[in-house]
C-alpha cells in the first residue's frame, strides 16, 4: 500500500510538467493503471489512497486536461460509478468522485456534449439527488449527496444550452413528483431548483407544467419534500423574473407559508424571494401585507440579527412595492426603527444599515403627513450614524437622506447643513489609490441640489 502512495503522488506530480502531445499520449496510458489502482484500494478498504488518486485526477482537469481526452469516458463512468455506490463506500471517498465529474462540468462541459456523456452523467447526478438520507436529523447540509449532485448540475446549467438538460430534467421530474418515496420527490425539488438560474429561459417556457408540481410539493406531508420545494421557491423567485411575476398569485401564498416553517434557512430564503417579488410588483401585493407583517413582526423580535436585517429589508421592499397602502403599518414599522438604530454594538451594524434604508423609504411612503413627526429623530439618529465606523451604515444613510431631500426639496435647509460637509468629506476620502465614491452618496448628491434651490 505504500509503494501505491508514493507512485500515485510520483504520477501526479509528473503529470504537472507533461506539454507535447507525446507526452500528454504516454500520460493517458497511466490513467488505466490509476484506476485499477483506486479500485484495488477501494476493495481493501484503504480511501484514503483512493481519495488521494482520485484528487490527482482532478489536477489533471485543471492542468493538463489533454492526458484525460482520449480515457475520458471510462474515466467519467468510473468515477460516476464511485460516486452512486450507496451503502459499498463512505461518502467521502464518493463525493471526491463527483468532484471529478463536477471539474469536467465546470471546465469541459462541451467536451463531455461531444462524447455524449452528458445523459450517463445527468442519471447519475439523478440517482444522487434521490439518495436517502444516513441521518435526517443531522444539519450538516454539506455531507450530503444531494449537495454535490446538485453542485455538478449546477456547473452543466451554467455552461450547457438549456435545450441540451432541461427535457431530460422535466421528463425524470414529471415521474418522481408523484413518486411514493420522498426521497424521490425531494431530489425532483432539488432539481428544477439548481436549474432555475443557468436554464432560466427554458424553465420560464415551462412554468406551466412544473408550477403544480412546486405548489404540490410544498403541501407535502414530509418535510424533506417541503423544504426541497421552499428551495426551489425562492430559486424561482429570484432567477425566473420577471415571467414568474405573472403567476403571482401563486406564489406569494407559498412564499408566506415559507415565512411559517421552523427551519432559519427557509424564513431567510423567502424573505429573500419576497424581496425578488417586490421589485416587480406594487399594488398586487397590497391583499397580502396584513399576513406578510404579522411575520416580519415576529421576526422584529427574533434573536438573530441577521433574521431582523433581513426582515427590515423584506418589509422595504414591501413598502416601496405598496406605497401608501403601506401607511397603516407606518407607525409599528418606525418604531421598531427606531429601535434598531439606536444600536451601537458592531454586530448589529447591518441591522442598523437596513433600519436606515427602511426609514428613508418609509419618509416617502408616508409623506409629509407621517413622516413630519418622526424628521427630528429619524435624521438625528441617522447622523449619529455617520460617526460609526461602519462604510455599511454610511452608505445606506446616504441613501436615506437622498430619499428626504427629494420629500422636502427645499424646505429642510438645516438638513443641508448638517450633511453637505459630511457627504463632501466622503466623497473627498481615499479608499485605496483613488476616489471612492459609492452608489448611494452618488444618489444623495444628485438629490441635495432640489433641497438647496437655485440659490
């Protein structure tokens, strides 16, 4: 077994310094030799040389692609094998396997098209995809098959016209949805959502079709299908805009019901499809909002900063979607702004960036009426703000005060006073060889001149 370690670490480095195509040909006649070698260590139960073959491999996509050329389906098959032998090896060893596959993918996609290996990998990426979980109760996500299936999916969505994956994709998933395992109608959730973003047109050209399977799943009785589905929701949400916005209603009832599961994972991922749905909505969404802030009330108050970000954020994009039909939520909305604001402490700097973000969208969807009372606070907080050490929060104050000027135009003039200096010092700052100015003091310098007048 020693001999086979240093011979395959002896070949991997030889492999590194190959460049003549003679030379790339006597490479390949060592790939025969590797393989009966990683077989051998697999039947004795010694992975770790396996794996370590297996990542020589891998260098070879990476550096001298032209030695697997001539062996590269019996290299990919190989390693496909490797990768779905369930239950035979421990996952580690077969996950290296996928990443072999999944280098090919990413690196020569249209090679593997030429050779027509492209459906012996998508049946392989199919069968991992459907694997049943070792521990369902276990959250490390990464260790899973599903996870670097869906990985090598992703880099063949990326780099293949959709025409080539996506028939076979909706022809496995129109017979797994209705599966009697769950694992099955999991991996089918998994699969039309890895897609969504590479395949995005072709999907949209579908969405008829795989719209009920998504709806259905999501009232699944297991919860593996459920949160496979909530997956895919959101990758729906963000990456099929704007054609999913037609099928609104739909959709938002499942992103609301996504807002109601347990899992962390999934109430961030439907805020975030809710945000992907507001940019392409405004009065539509109007039914939902006593729902919709019911949740983000809860989620105010969860202890996760990052949960509360996110949630001023959703209700952001909630307000600027609605407009004044976001005023009774006003009041309940700036105070919890408040609150957020008012913190200090570095860890709560995004929570406090995003609270000043939601209050200068809240000074335009309450106008005068709302905001007049809230000015004074909202604005003296805010430059409280911009003496934190925090480029997050001074952006997304700009922003804010880019919003209050274009509200007041020039009736705040004490309002100039204070931010003129300020936003000139920004602006006048270095930030690595040169100027750097961001998008949001941008905003707010083109928007403080209606607040200054022609004067």
């Amino acid at each position: 077994p020693n001999v086979r370690v240093v011979a395959v670490k002896a070949v991997s480095t030889l492999m590194q310094w190959l460049e003549s195509p003679q030379e790339h040909a006597l490479g390949g006649q060592l790939l025969n030799p590797v393989l009966e070698v990683i077989q051998k260590c697999l039947a004795a139960g010694d992975e770790d040389t396996a794996t370590q073959a297996i990542e020589m491999l891998v260098s070879c996509v990476e550096q001298c692609f032209q030695v697997l050329e001539t062996n590269l389906p019996t290299v990919v098959k190989y390693m496909l094998d490797v990768a779905t032998s369930v239950g035979k090896l421990e996952l580690n060893v077969r996950e290296h396997a996928m990443i072999f596959v999944t280098e090919c993918c990413a690196m020569k996609a249209k090679t593997l098209k030429k050779r027509h290996l492209i459906p012996t990998i998508l049946q392989g990426i199919f069968t991992l995809v459907s694997e049943e979980d070792e521990d369902e109760d276990d959250d490390d996500e990464d260790g899973r098959a599903y996870k670097f299936a869906t990985t090598c999916l992703d880099m063949l969505a990326t780099n293949l016209p959709s025409k080539v994956l996506v028939p076979t994709i909706l022809q496995h998933c129109s017979a797994a949805v209705s599966s009697p395992s769950k694992w099955h109608r999991r991996g089918a959730m998994y699969l039309i959502g890895t897609v969504a973003e590479g395949c995005h047109e072709s999907l949209c050209q579908h969405l008829p079709q795989v719209l009920p399977w998504l709806l259905a799943s999501m009232q699944d009785q297991e919860q593996v299908v459920k949160e496979a589905a909530f997956f895919a929701l959101i990758q729906f949400a963000e990456f099929l805009q704007p054609e999913i916005v037609e099928h609104y209603e739909e959709m938002v009832p499942g992103i609301l019901q996504a807002l109601q599961e347990k899992d962390p994972k999934v109430q961030e991922g439907a805020c975030h499809a809710l945000e992907a749905f507001c940019e392409n909505l405004s009065e539509e969404l109007t039914p939902y909002l006593p729902t919709l802030m019911t949740h983000m009330g809860n989620f105010l108050m969860s202890p996760s900063l990052e949960m509360r970000a996110r949630a001023m954020s959703a209700i952001a994009s909630a307000a600027g979607a609605c407009g004044p039909a976001f005023k009774p939520y006003y009041p309940q909305t700036m105070q919890a702004i408040g609150e957020a604001m008012s913190s200090t402490d570095p860890e709560a700097f995004t929570l406090r960036s995003r609270a000043t973000e939601l209050g200068g969208i809240l000074a335009v969807v309450g106008e005068r009426e709302l905001f007049d009372n809230d000015y004074q606070a909202f604005v003296a907080q805010a430059l409280e703000g911009l003496k934190l050490d925090s480029n997050e929060i001074r952006e997304y104050t700009y922003g804010a005060f880019a919003n209050i000027a274009e509200l007041y135009k020039g009736d705040r003039p004490e309002l100039v006073a204070a931010v003129l200096p300020l936003l000139l010092e920004s602006i006048d700052s270095k930030d690595g060889d040169g100027v750097h100015v961001t998008q949001h003091e941008d905003a707010a310098a083109q928007a403080l001149p209606p607040m200054v007048g022609q004067d």
